[in-house]
C-alpha cells in the first residue's frame, strides 16, 4: 500500500482486528499479546490512518493493554460509542485526516448486542452517531466515514436515521463486497474478513456541495450479477432434475432445490436494486471500487515479512490433532461412480500478514 500505487489516500480497519476465535487461555496470552503487537507495528509501517476498536477487540486486549497499544501505534482508535463507567468513550470518538485538500470526518460504531467486560457499555449506535456528526461537521469535516462492526440491519437503519453520513464502512457480516451499496444517503462496504482482501474507493470529486456522493456503472454491475445468477440457476435446475448419484452430494436432489431457492431470493433482491437505481447529476462526486484479493503471490514487504518470521519462529502454531468422529472421517469411494470426493478437511487457519480492510482515496 503505497502513494505511488494509491496517490493520496487513507488506510482504515474498521474494527475487531484483534477478534480471536475465542478468547486465548492464560498460557497462550504472551503469543496472543506479541501478535496483536506484530499488527500495529505493521499497521505503522503501512501508514494507517485509523482503526475501529470494536466491542470483541475490548474483551479480547483489556482496556489497559488496549491502551498501551495506541500508544505504540501513533494513530488514533476510534470508538464512538464503547464508553467507561463515567459514561465517556474509552478511546477517542472520532478524527479528522486531511487528504488531497479534503477533509474526512471518521467515527467508529460497535454492536450493542456485543457483551462486554463490567463496567462498559455501548450506547445506541444512531445516537452516537448524529452526535459525532455534528461535532466532526462544526471542525471543518467535509466527508464523513463511520467504520461499523454493526448487524447488517443496523446499518440500514444507521443509513436512514442520520443525514450526513456519506460512508458506512464494515459490518459484522463479512462477507466479500462485490461493489458500493447505497442505502438512503449514504454508500456502504462490508469489509471481508481475515485480511484475504483490499476493498479500495477511489473518491473522484468535482463539487463537494453536491450530494449524495453516487457510484458510477452500478447497472452493468448488476446486470452482470444477474447474468451470473441466471447461469448457476440453469446449472443447478439440470442437478436437481437430473439422476441421483450414490455417494456423492448429488445423491440427495433437495440439496439442488434449496440452493435454488435460496438463489432465486438472491436474484430478486437484486431486481430491488436494480429498481432503486436513479439518474444522478453528472457533476456530483462519485466513487469506484475494487476489492483487492492479497494471495500469496502479491509482493510484500520485505521488512514486515521479516517480523512475521521472527514471530513464527517464537510462537510456532501447535500441530492440529483430528478428532475422532464422524465428522471429520474421509468418505469411502463408490467403485465405479464418478465424482466422488474424499475428505472432510477442516478450515484453513487465519493467516498472519496483515492486511488493512478499507481504503478510501480522493483525487482532485
């Protein structure tokens, strides 16, 4: 991630960076503390701007070690709406960074679902929020980013119930963004998860008094969305009408015919969308965007690569022991049916290069 590549730009993670799958026990607590280290330093060297600090990062660090940590990190975690027993916010509740002459307004919201250690509370996202607007709008904020750890539904109400808000970055979701959804006025972007992708938007801006800021070749996108849908559609109608297979996941049809509604559901919330287009100004700032896969044949950075060697070396993964039982047994071969699968592998650890989550980039 660098300006050569991006020009002016900033780096954000939207939050529960340090989220483990559970939280570590006490002899795994010295790993987990240098590894959650290895992040920000890498973080620093990558010139990150801002991280969400989500209700999952509170009760997996503390706030003691929390704390410590943004001293090392020299950039501010954001938590508009985690507050202490004295009912103010545990870290600061927003920043303004200045970039290509624009200036962007950044919060941070947490789920309130999210149980948290004593003494800490979430306040309800939406007034938090109208809040931080007003008060990153009076400093001078022309653009205003929230980095969210909400439900899905949260967000569109977040969207609906606070003007100003022009992006919503995250969710708990996680699921990959294939582009930039509107709701009401504002643009939202899941943000992924375990660090596999770069979601980049690029923020070409004319008139800042105009808005809502829109995104540009939204129909060809979902047009070919659609034409995606239709064709696994077909594929799965002629699995489902076709023969069953022993042994095999075509040995049940049903299989085939949930997929299928579950895809046709799919399909016409995208016709939703698809209605919901609308003309827009042709002057209005508008965005692109592009989710940057980082596999393993991207160039990293040779001096960060070192530190998440010398981590390794120090705190070597325990082997993985498979358990006994049904689950994970290799499934025997039918003779003579083809396509039969093997094994029930379990799922891939995280890997341990860190990647931000969310970039936003204006250009003049």
């Amino acid at each position: 991630m660098t300006k050569d590549t991006y020009g002016e730009h900033l780096i954000l993670d939207t939050g529960n960076l340090f989220c483990p799958r559970s939280l570590p026990a006490d002899d795994q607590r010295e790993a987990f503390e240098a590894k959650a280290k290895l992040y920000i330093k890498a973080y620093k060297k990558h010139g990150c701007d801002a991280l969400g600090f989500g209700g999952n990062d509170l009760k997996a660090l503390g706030i003691d070690f929390a704390r410590a940590l943004e001293k090392e990190a020299g950039f501010p975690f954001i938590t508009t709406n985690i507050l202490d027993a004295d009912g103010k916010p545990i870290f600061k509740p927003g920043t303004i960074v200045e970039r290509a002459g624009v200036k962007f307004g950044i919060l941070g919201l947490s789920d309130p679902k999210t149980p948290l250690p004593d003494g800490f509370t979430v306040s309800p996202p939406a007034d938090a929020a109208k809040a931080g607007v007003e008060t990153l709008k009076a400093q001078g904020a022309q653009v205003i980013l929230v980095m969210s750890n909400l439900g899905r539904p949260d967000v569109q109400n977040l969207a609906r119930a606070v003007p100003g808000i022009d992006f919503i970055l995250g969710d708990k979701q996680m699921s990959i963004p294939r582009y930039v959804e509107s709701k009401d006025n504002s643009l939202f972007v899941g943000s992924g998860q375990k660090g596999k992708y770069i979601n980049v938007i690029t923020l070409n801006i004319t008139d800042l008094a105009k808005r809502p800021i829109v995104v540009r070749d939204m129909g060809q996108k979902f047009l070919k969305e659609l034409q995606q849908l239709d064709s696994r559609l077909k594929r799965y109608a002629k699995l489902a009408n076709g023969p069953a297979r022993p042994g095999t996941r075509a040995s049940n049809p049903d299989r085939y015919k949930n997929i299928i509604e579950r895809q046709l559901k799919d399909r016409a919330a995208l016709l939703e969308k698809v209605k919901a287009l609308r003309q827009v100004d042709g002057d209005s700032p508008f965005v692109t965007f592009e989710s940057v896969a980082m596999d393993k044949n991207r160039k990293v950075n040779l001096e960060v690569q070192g530190w998440v060697d010398a981590y390794n070396k120090k705190h070597p993964k325990p082997k993985r022991v498979r358990p006994k039982g049904a689950a994970n047994r290799r499934i025997k071969p039918v003779k003579g049916v083809r396509g039969t699968k093997t094994a029930v592998k379990p799922k891939a650890t995280p890997g341990t290069i860190v990647r931000p989550n969310a970039v936003a980039r204006p250009t003049n």
